[in-house]
C-alpha cells in the first residue's frame, strides 16, 4: 500500500503544545477545518424556500455553491504562502471575520446577485481557516500526534457536508433560510474567539520566510507538469468534484422532484457520510491486498457505474432505485479519495505544503465545475446529475489510467 509520508512527522515546526491543552486544541483545529464544508450544505435543505423568496428555480441555487468553490479554490493557493510570511493568526481571525460578514450579506439578500455575491465573500474568508488547520497542526505537533490531529482534520471535513444539512433544515423550518447564515456567521465568529483564546499564533518569527509570486507559481507549473501529480490529482479531484455535483443537485432531484422534505433530504446527507467513511475505511485493507492503484480503479469503475445508474433510473421518479445507485456511487467515491489523494502526494515530501494546496485548488475547481453543469444543462435535474456522475467518472478513469505507469509500484 502506498502512503504518503510528510517529511514534517519528524520535525516540529514549533514546541509542542501543552498536553493539557490538547483536547481542546484538536476540538479548534477540527472547527476550524470543518467550517468551510460545513456553510456549502447547510443552506441546501433551505434551496426551494431561497429560490421562490429571490424568484429564482432551486437549480439556479446551486450557483451559490459554484461561485463558492472557485472563490475557495483560488483563494488556498494565496493563503498558505501569505502565512508562511505573516504567521497564521493574522489570517485565520481575519478570514474568520470576512467569512462572518459575507454570512450577514447572504442573511439581508433580496436578489441573486447580493447572494452570489455574499457567498463569495464568505469563501475567500473562511478558506484560510480550512487550509490554516493543517498548517497549524504541523506547527503544534510531532510524530503520531500529528499524524493523529491531521486524521482528525480529515474526519471533520468529510462529516460535515453529511451532517450539515439536518442542522440546516431544522433551522430553515424553526426560523427561515436567512437565520441559517446568521448561524453560520456566529459560528465564524465563535471560531475565531476560540482560536486566539486556545491557541492563538503557532508560526516563529524565524521560521517566517518571504515567498515571490514568480516562486509560488513556478513551483504549481512545476507540479502541474509532472505526471506523477498531475495525472492522479485530476482523477480523484473530477471524482470530488462529481460529488459535489450531487450536492449541488440534491434539493432540486430529492425535493421538488421527489417530494421529500427538508428534514429528509438531511437524513439522506447524514446516510452519505456512513457509506463514504466505510468504503474510506475499508480501501487501505484492499490495498495491502491488491496494491493501492488497482483497488483505485476498482473504485473509479464503481463510481462510473452508480453515476450511469443514476442517469437510467431518471425516469422511474423511485428514491430506492435512486439511492441504491447512489450508493454505488458513494461507494466507488469513499475508495478512490483516500488512495487517490496519497498516490498523488506520494512523491512530492519536499513539496508537501504546494502539493496539498494545488491537489485542493483542482478540487474546489472540479466541484465548481460539476454544480454550475447541474445547474447550466437544459436536460431534468436528475438525468442531469447522471450525466456529469458518469462523465466526471469516465474522465476520471483516463486520467488515472495514465498516472498508473507514472506511479511507483503499489
């Protein structure tokens, strides 16, 4: 099985934090992590109720998660260096601050270029808590805390999309889809008092170090013209992304095609998180098996297969035909990520900081791309969740199956 081993497991980048003070750093570190996923989902439950305030269809929401990504997308590429010479506590309280003041903007929206608009802000601010995380916990810990702090990262942003909506739908139906971006907003803003009162800055004044433009850039091309990065980073960032085509899909297929409610749709969200996290679990099994590339494709062919049957169980209107398919899908997705993410990152322990930042820059880039096809083909919701399933999938299945002679032996 091959593993990602970043090179600073050996090398505190800093003392390390006060044992005492550990459960509660790990709880800032997940919140700060999590935040991000979690203001993308939390508002779909509140879709149909959003599109007939602003006149717009809940298809046309799913704009918001679109310019959401690409704002979020852009913004991690800039953030990590910005923190390398001005430290991390600058950023993430400020970021947190921006992000709770686009929340407000969302919350006082009468049409859909004010949302847009908001959503925007919200991303660009709550990126640098989301990519922030990992940096600070690489400052605090060593060795297998760190190990165990960033899996806990991991495990935060992958729950959050799932359970955000029950959250989200309870709110909508106690207090209205505009109380949910206050919330999220307060939540910002609780983050960022819990950051500075529990951790606070990590990154020494000697260990800052000024990064060029032309060297940043230099160092993504460089990346982006590798095989062994470029290749598996697409494949499992088209398959990220077809899931959050899902996302973005889900209130118009679920809800006003299907007639479930807001409460529902949260529990479908929360049953995504089991499936992806027992496929995620069992994939390194099947890797000291099989070796990780082939249990990898194994994957991607699971996915192409569920997002087809999505496509061919449009017609039959049927949430069990729907959601087995689904499921297949999940499936196929939870296998691939884990073992896609470290057979890109493999090589690259001296690049371990850009690698991350541009694997989740093509990400949010996918993910962007599949919600605004959801939105954008004129084809119903459902057969159009189909097609960009199966054709991110069959992307994905080109691209991987290049990297599979770039990669080393599994």
């Amino acid at each position: 099985m091959i593993v990602p081993t970043p090179p600073d497991l050996a090398v505190s980048a800093a003392a390390p934090v006060d044992r005492r003070l550990s459960s509660s750093v790990l709880v800032v570190l997940a919140s700060l992590a999590a935040l991000g996923t979690l203001s993308t989902n939390i508002i779909l439950p509140s879709f149909p109720a959003m599109g007939a305030d602003l006149g717009m269809t809940s298809r046309d929401m799913g704009l918001t998660l679109s310019y959401f990504f690409v704002a979020f997308a852009i913004g991690q590429l800039v953030v990590g260096p910005l923190s390398d010479r001005w430290g991390r506590k600058k950023l993430v309280i400020g970021g947190l601050l921006i992000f709770a003041a686009g929340s407000v903007l969302c919350a006082y929206a009468n049409d859909l270029t004010t949302l847009l608009t908001g959503r925007v802000v919200q991303a660009l601010g709550v990126c640098a808590a989301s990519v922030l995380s990992r940096a600070i916990a690489r400052d605090l810990f060593e060795g297998e805390a760190l190990a165990r702090t960033l899996a806990l990262i991991m495990v935060a942003m992958a729950a959050a999309p799932g359970f955000s909506p029950l959250l989200g739908s309870a709110s909508e139906s106690l207090l209205g889809w505009r109380a949910t971006f206050g919330i999220v907003g307060g939540l910002g803003i609780l983050a960022a008092l819990a950051y500075a009162s529990r951790i606070g800055e990590t990154h020494a004044l000697e260990r800052r170090q000024s990064v060029s433009a032309p060297a940043m850039l230099g160092q993504y091309v460089a990346l982006l013209n590798d095989a062994r990065f470029a290749r598996p980073a697409l494949a499992v960032s088209l398959i990220v992304g077809a899931l959050y085509a899902f996302f973005g899909a889900a209130p118009a297929v679920l809800m006003v095609g299907m007639g479930l409610s807001a409460f529902e749709l949260g529990l479908l969200f929360a049953g995504t998180v089991i499936v992806v996290f027992a496929s995620g679990l069992l994939a390194p099994k099947l890797a000291q098996r099989w070796g990780a590339v082939r249990v990898a494709t194994g994957g991607i062919l699971l996915a192409l297969f569920g997002g087809t049957a999505v496509y061919l169980v449009q017609d039959q209107h049927n949430l069990m035909l729907f959601t087995l398919a689904l499921t297949v899908f999940l499936a196929g997705m939870g296998t691939v990520n884990p073992l896609g993410t470290a057979l890109t990152l493999q090589p690259f322990g001296q690049q371990a900081g850009a690698a991350s930042a541009l694997l989740g820059f093509l990400q949010m880039s996918c993910a962007a791309l599949g919600t605004w096809l959801t939105s954008a083909l004129p084809l119903p919701a459902t057969a159009t969740l189909g097609l960009t399933l199966a054709a991110f999938s069959l992307l994905a299945l080109f691209a991987f199956s290049f990297a599979r002679s770039a990669a080393p032996a599994a």
